[in-house]
C-alpha cells in the first residue's frame, strides 16, 4: 500500500515535471494572444547585436531557412552561376553598410548558416528582378509577381491620414504563411560613438522575417520616427545599396530629412516606398526609391493618400502588379478615410474576392496572406499591432505600444 503511494506520487512529480518542460520549449511558440515571440537586446558592437538576434530566433530562423525553397531552388542555383555578379554586390554593400553586413555575419554564426545563404536572401528582391528580367516575356509590363515563389515578391498595403480626428498611418504586412508563422519581434537597445566621438543610444523595435536583416517590415525608434514598407519591382537592376538594407537603415534615422539624406547618399540596387511617420512633427510622408532618384510625398492636412506595390509618382518601367491595381482601385471607392478605425476598415476590406486589399492566400492572389497589421497613431503615440483582421478585431489589438515610454523601459526577456 505504501509503495503503491509512493509510485503515484513520483508519477505524479515526473509529469509535473514533464508539463513544465514542454511548457517551456513551446514558450517561443506564437499563440493567438501573443502571436509573435518577442526579444530584447542590448548591446554596442553591430556583430554582437546580429549574433544575439540569431541566438533569440535560431529556431524559428532554422526552420524558415530549411522550408524556403526559393533559397535551394532558385537563390543557391543562381549564386552558383553568377558569384562574380554576386561579390560585386557584396562589396558595394559593405561599403555603403559595413555595420549591416557585421549584423548579418553574427546572425550568420548564431544560427550556422553559412554566410553566402544569409546575404543572398538580403538581396533576394534583387536576385528575383534579375530572374524575371532574364525569362519574363511580358514585354508589355505586365508580370505575375508570385510565379516566381519568392517572398521578395510579395507585398502590403499602406493608408496615410492626416485630419482633424488622426494623423498617422497603417500598414497590412503581406508575405508566405511561412513567415507568420516564424517571425517575431525585436527590441534593440544600442550604445555607440558617433561621427564625432560622442557616446549615443539608438533604440528600436521592429517586426523580423527569419534570416532576413530586420527592417523589411516595419518599426519605431527613440529618435520619434515609424516607418514602414511597400515592394516594388522595377524593371532596372544595377550594383547598388539593396533594399532590404535601405529599409534597415530606416531604423537608424533622427528625422524625415535625414532619411532623405541617407536615400540620396545611396545608389540604390532597385526600388522600394517607404512610409514614415515623425511623432514630433505629426507629419507623414511616402518616399519613392529607384535607380533614378527618389520623390518625397508629405502628406497635406485633410489629406489621406494610398500606396501598394507599384510605383505612382516615378516615371521609371515596372512590372505592373494585378492585385495593387485592384487593391488601389477598391481602395479609392471606399470612404475617404479620417480616422484610425477606417483606415483599419480599408485595411481589413476583402470586398474584391480575387484581389482583396487584407490578403488570404487563395488564388488568384496565391500564397499570400496579411501576416499582421499595424496602425500607427501619431496622435496618441501608440503602436497598435493586430494578428487578425483589423477592422473586425479593432478593440482588441494583440498588442499597444506607447511610443512615448517604450524606449524609457530597460529591455529584458521574459
């Protein structure tokens, strides 16, 4: 009798113990309330913070890597055959972002994938502009961008607003439900000496694909400024700053004018819109990129303005983009927006069953999902992000960021 009480104790204890293990290796796993795991990190040297963001997301990074099959079927192939072409855009990039290129060197030790496999899907957008030039036919502009398989080709959905009632803007994240289903969230608090010696801290957070150098979606810093991005792919391709670390370095910048410094100082590879937002200013602007220049477009008050994935102001050859076409076009007949929650309502809208503006990955509009949402009210300094559709589930945002007191918080993990 004893014994056999003893026994249902100690099986009592080892699937205790057992629940609390499992518990913990699926801690990272995203849930419907926390959807997305979230890291913080501290520290000064580039390649410190890089190998930190690896070791924090080595998993998730691992598993998107050995699924991704544009990277072993169309990345790795097309290294092989062009490594000359490739070198050039890694040295022309480590010259223009020799930090980057170290943040990417230590996310490249943390997780063991070897360097040239991380590089390449930075410059992923590049590589797929190149394929497609080299076996598209359509010599009249127009391109299936998903027949390709890569997440360069993928996309999102912008609405800018400046009224009475909200300024700001929000943006539907776009891409493979691979992604979603490894991204995460990162916090950075960085210390470094300036230009001029002086010691200083930058702090950020930003929404990460896996294996890919943050910034591609969208993200906050300390200096007051939000920003987020749109594809675009245009015909030219040239050796030059690559878009995705154009798009970091979006994390990096003290004010509008200096973001447009920075993309003036750059020759960029391709093209790419950016969307910012100054919580000092209250003031929003898309900014067009491509190999010719680049177009600012300040948001006016009463205004409200749309961007997807083509160009609408730079005159320069683009593949044009079916489902942008739709999305800009059902957009347009909506309400003119003056407020967080019809921008959300705009955001959320799947109206257009083949091409609607918050994506679900059936065809025509193939594999492509909205990943999360984020509205960013400049306003109330809040960051609202939203794993569902965002019109439907707009009281309950998965998650509030006060970007008046993020930045004073010491970063810690959970």
């Amino acid at each position: 009798m004893h014994s056999s009480k003893s026994n249902q104790i100690l099986i009592t204890f080892f699937f205790f113990l057992f629940f609390l293990i499992w518990q913990e290796s699926c801690s990272s796993v995203p849930t419907s309330e926390k959807p997305f795991p979230e890291f913080h990190i501290k520290g000064s040297n580039p390649y410190w913070i890089g190998k930190q963001v690896g070791q924090y997301g080595r998993d998730m990074i691992r598993e998107f890597v050995s699924e991704y099959k544009p990277l072993k079927d169309k990345l790795i192939p097309w290294y092989n055959e062009n490594k000359d072409l490739y070198n050039k855009f890694l040295v022309a990039n480590t010259d223009y972002f020799p930090n980057y290129v170290s943040e990417l060197v230590g996310l490249s030790e943390a997780t063991d994938i070897p360097f040239y496999q991380i590089f390449l899907l930075t410059m992923e957008s590049e590589i797929s502009l190149i394929i497609r030039g080299e076996t598209n036919g359509h010599d009249h502009g127009i391109a299936d961008n998903n027949s390709l398989g890569f997440v360069g080709s993928k996309a999102c959905s912008d609405v800018h607003v400046n009224s009475d009632e909200f300024i700001g803007f929000g943006h539907n994240e776009d891409g493979d439900l691979l992604v979603k289903n490894t991204s995460f969230i990162i916090y950075v608090d960085q210390t470094f000496k300036n230009t001029g010696g002086e010691e200083t801290t930058l702090k950020y957070f930003a929404y990460v694909y896996p294996s890919y150098i943050w910034g591609l979606a969208f993200g906050c810093n300390n200096h007051r400024m939000c920003y987020s991005g749109n594809a675009i792919f245009p015909k030219k391709v040239q050796v030059g700053a690559l878009k995705l670390f154009l798009y970091r370095s979006m994390l990096d910048i003290t004010s509008i004018d200096n973001a447009i410094e920075v993309l003036q100082s750059a020759k960029p590879a391709s093209g790419l819109s950016i969307n910012l937002g100054d919580l000092d200013q209250k003031e929003t602007v898309n900014i067009e990129v491509s190999t010719e220049g680049i177009n600012v477009k300040k948001i006016q008050p009463n205004e409200h303005y749309f961007h997807f994935n083509m160009f609408r102001r730079v005159d320069v050859a683009q593949y044009d983009d079916t489902s942008s076409i739709e999305r800009l076009k059902r957009a347009d007949e909506m309400t003119p927006p003056t407020t967080m929650k019809q921008i959300a309502q705009i955001l959320g809208d799947h109206t257009n069953a083949d091409y609607p503006i918050y994506r679900n990955g059936n065809p025509p509009d193939t594999d492509i999902e909205t990943l999360t949402t984020v509205l960013m009210d400049l306003n109330n300094e809040k960051c609202s992000m939203y794993s569902g559709n965002p019109y439907t589930d707009f009281d309950n945002p998965w998650k509030v960021i006060d970007l008046n007191t993020i930045f004073d918080e010491s970063p810690k993990n959970e």
